[in-house]
C-alpha cells in the first residue's frame, strides 16, 4: 500500500447573510496543495489573487532527493475567484518563504507584480 501526502487547506470564506449586528460565513473554497505548514498568506488588493508560502522541512529519510521526498518549499499563487492554482513557484533550495507581498506596478494594474523572500536571503 502506497503511503499518501497529507495537504495543507487553505479555506476561503465569505460572508453569506447577516445576523443582527454579526455575519455567518461559509467556506467558498478549499485550496490544496501544499504539504508542509504555511508561512505566509498574502491577498491581493482586489482579492482575485492569494500567495501562500510553506516551509522547507528537509526529510530525514531522503537527504539527496529533496523533490521526490515530498517536501514543499513552494511559493503558490492562486486565483481565489476560481479556485485554481495560478502558478507554482519552487523554493526548494532557497528555504522557506518567509515574507511575500503584492506590489503594484502601476494604479490600473494593483496585482500585477509580487515580491517574496526565502531564508536564504
């Protein structure tokens, strides 16, 4: 029997109805795909775009295979709208994410751009 990857969830909620003076929300979406904890979660000014930032653990078992041992070390980007992963950035050898921020390129464009850091520096 294969041995499985557990995922990191990344849940979306949104407000659904209001309640006197407090909001019930529900869960829009799940995201999976990381397998390591989360760093950083940064949303987009327009809320369209989400990066997430894992760790790097590295496996005791898989010290020459770093990819194949199912460590993260990734920089994710998400459409939040759709659901979907957008692009998958990998870190690997840099360590983790430990900062990451969208950063406009011009004011037509609020998310056109981002920038992150890893431990490495």
């Amino acid at each position: 029997m294969g041995s499985t990857i557990p995922t990191v969830s990344i849940e979306i909620f949104i407000p659904v109805t209001h309640l006197g003076s407090l909001w019930k929300f529900e869960c829009k979406q799940a995201l999976h795909k990381h397998t390591k904890p989360l760093n950083t979660l940064k949303l987009s000014k327009d809320a369209w775009m989400l990066l997430s930032g894992s760790k790097f653990l590295p496996s005791h078992k898989a010290r020459h295979s770093l990819i194949l041992s199912g460590d993260d070390g990734q920089l994710l980007v998400w459409n939040v709208m759709k659901g979907s992963l957008y692009q998958a950035i990998s870190v690997v050898f840099n360590g983790p994410v430990s900062a990451a921020i969208w950063t406009p390129i011009s004011p037509e464009s609020p998310t056109t751009s981002f920038a992150f850091g890893c431990a490495d520096g």
